[in-house]
C-alpha cells in the first residue's frame, strides 16, 4: 500500500452519486427513493445524491424521513441577479444539503476557471451548504507528470479565495481523474491513494490545523469499491454512471460502512 499521509483515517465515510444530466423528474423521485431505501442501514456513511436542478425540490420531498443527503450538481456565486440560466446557493440555503463544484466536466466541457471554482465552493460555505470541490487531472497532464501540480494549482485558486479561517474539516474534495470519468478506466487503489494522500498533504501545508475528507471518483463500481475504500486515505467516492442504478449504488455504500467500521475498530 502507498504511505498514508500520517493522519488517521476519517471514521465516517461519504458515498455521493452524481446523476449528471440523467433521468426525468418522475425518474429520479423513483431513483432517489429506491436509494434512500437501499441505503437505510449505513449507520457509518453520509449518502448524497446530486439530481438535476429541475429534481432537487421533487427528490428533496421524496427523501424527507430518510438520512441521504441532497446536493446540486454546480452553483453559481452571486446570490441574486441578471445571471440567465444560473442556481445560486442563497437559493438552494435552507433545503439542500450540499454543492459540487469544479467537476471536471464543467471545467472542460465549459469552460469554467479555477478562480470561478473558488468562488462558488466559497458562496456555498457562505451559506452553510456542504460542498465537494472536485479536483484532477487529465490523461495529458499525467503522462507529463504533472498530477500534483494540477490538483495543487486547482486547490490554491480555491484556497485564494478564502476569506477568514476556515473549516478544513467539514471540507470534501474529491479527485476525479479526467482519464477515468466515464472510461470504465478506473485509477488502481494504489494511484488514487497516492494523489489522494498528496492532497491532503497539500491542504495540511496550508492548514496544518484541519483535515478535510477526501474522496475518490472515476469509474467507481460495485467491483472496486472495495478496494478503494481499502486505501490508508481515501475517504469514501464520487460516483458517476453507477449512481443510476440504486442495488449497486447501496452495493457501493455497503462496502463504505464495511470500512468505516474497519477503521473505527482500528
Ligand atoms: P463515472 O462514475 O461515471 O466514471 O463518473 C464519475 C464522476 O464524474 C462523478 O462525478
């Protein structure tokens, strides 16, 4: 196994699912109460789903009385204005539970900037919202050997933004591997603990004080789960295409209690 990066393991794992720009409304309210059932028994495991922005108030209504969590799939920072097409998270505040922001999908399908990035894992926190920041590199960029010094400088422009001292443990991050986003080319355990522990070795250069959870993301299956969760640093994942389908979805958050439990017993 890759050293760890010398901080014990977070006890309380999280498995969200992304549905990207998948399923119907009526769908996804079937799709998120299909998970908040399968997923009852994770006692060790924050569960999220990220529908749509046209579900999130259906599926927010369908997940009353259970623990999964409800998170957008971006957000935009200024609270209120002429922002056509935009979801601020003064508007999610209060009912929705968490943001994504900086999936590489938005990076590179549209354009988004790192500074940008920041400023809406910013807003989020502002308004007491969750946030996974999702941060990794392309194919390209690691072949070049460049993968550290892309999360880093995806990090730093989040960490530029910062206003006041912040709260590195309610932070989640997640590396996500452009390479292996929809690919079915998963990062073996060995190369996602290491990016993994490097960037919680990034964040504690910064923040010596706090220890964010950081998750791992890129054709995450029922098969490999397992293993990844199995990594000294990795602290739960980021699932995409497998999020769509509740059974392996619970299958996956089954295998994070599973390791949660090994390391609260460690
Ligand atoms: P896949 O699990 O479909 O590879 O997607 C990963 C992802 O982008 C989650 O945000």
């Amino acid at each position: 196994m890759t050293p760890g990066s010398e901080r014990p393991a977070a006890s309380r794992l999280m498995v969200a699912g992304n549905w990207k720009m998948n399923t119907t409304v009526e769908e996804g309210v079937a799709l998120a109460r299909a998970v908040a059932t399968t997923v009852s028994t994770a006692a060790r495991v924050d569960v999220a789903v990220l529908p749509p922005f046209t579900h999130l108030w259906a599926v927010h209504a369908a997940l009353q009385g259970s623990d999964v969590r409800l998170g957008a799939q971006d957000v935009y920072w200024k609270d209120s204005g002429a922002f056509t097409g935009e979801i601020s998270a003064a508007m999610l505040a209060g009912w929705c539970d968490l943001t994504l922001v900086g999936h590489s999908e938005r990076r590179h399908i549209f354009g988004e900037r790192d500074d940008e990035v920041g400023r809406k894992f910013v807003a989020s926190l502002a308004h007491g919202l969750g946030v996974i920041l999702a941060v990794g590199e392309t194919s390209d960029e690691r072949d070049e050997g460049n993968t550290f010094d892309v999360v880093d400088r995806q990090l730093d422009a989040v960490f530029a933004e910062l206003a006041g001292p912040p709260a590195v443990d309610a932070w989640v991050i997640a590396y996500e591997p452009v390479w292996a986003i929809g690919t079915g080319r998963t990062a073996t355990p060995e190369q996602a603990q290491e990016v993994v522990a490097h960037i919680k070795q990034h964040v504690r250069s910064r923040f010596p004080d706090g220890s964010p959870r950081v998750l791992y993301g890129g054709s995450v299956t029922a098969a490999n789960a397992a293993s990844l969760f199995a990594q000294a640093d990795i602290d739960g994942a980021l699932v995409g295409g497998v999020s769509l389908r509740a059974e392996e979805f619970g299958v996956i958050v089954a295998a994070a209690e599973a390791a949660a439990g090994s390391r609260g017993a460690a």
